[in-house]
C-alpha cells in the first residue's frame, strides 16, 4: 500500500476496498484484490508489487483501457500474465 500511495498516487486515490486472501507470501492461491471507482477487481500477488504495479499503470495507458468508463477486472497475480476484461 505504501508503494503504490508513494509512486503511484494517481491510482492509489482511487482505491476504495482491499481485501486479503490467504495472505502468506508461500501460499500459491494468496491475493490481494483492491475495488475502486473505476475498476471493480484488481488482483495482486502478495510479492514484487512493483512490477504489478508498473503492468497495472501501462495497461490502463493502453486506449481500450484508458476510455473505458469502467473494467471490470485485472489480475495481476500470475507473474508476467495479466488478465483484463473490461
């Protein structure tokens, strides 16, 4: 959390809800999912955010993503994969 309001605050003041599931960095299934305004799920691995971050910040640059009124989802949880649907 404190990366993301640190270097990306224009994200970051957007986030309404985080939750953790299973959150122990060994446990393959653990995640961390944030709810904002925009965006109804964003799942991340509870490890290396700042990489999740940088692939969250250039997706949403991306124009299907950056005139989209609302997403639906992003995970970011399965390494260099991310999934979208918006």
């Amino acid at each position: 959390m404190e990366l993301a309001r640190r270097d990306y605050p224009e994200l970051y003041r957007d986030w309404s809800v985080v939750s953790y599931n299973r959150p122990y960095d060994n446990d393959p299934g653990a995640s961390i999912t944030i709810k904002s305004n925009r965006i109804n799920s964003i799942r991340f691995n509870p490890s290396n955010y700042a990489n999740q971050l940088k692939r969250l910040r250039y997706l949403l640059d991306e124009p299907n993503f950056s005139q989209a009124s609302s997403i639906h989802s992003i995970d970011l949880s399965h390494g260099r994969s991310v999934f979208a649907k918006i």
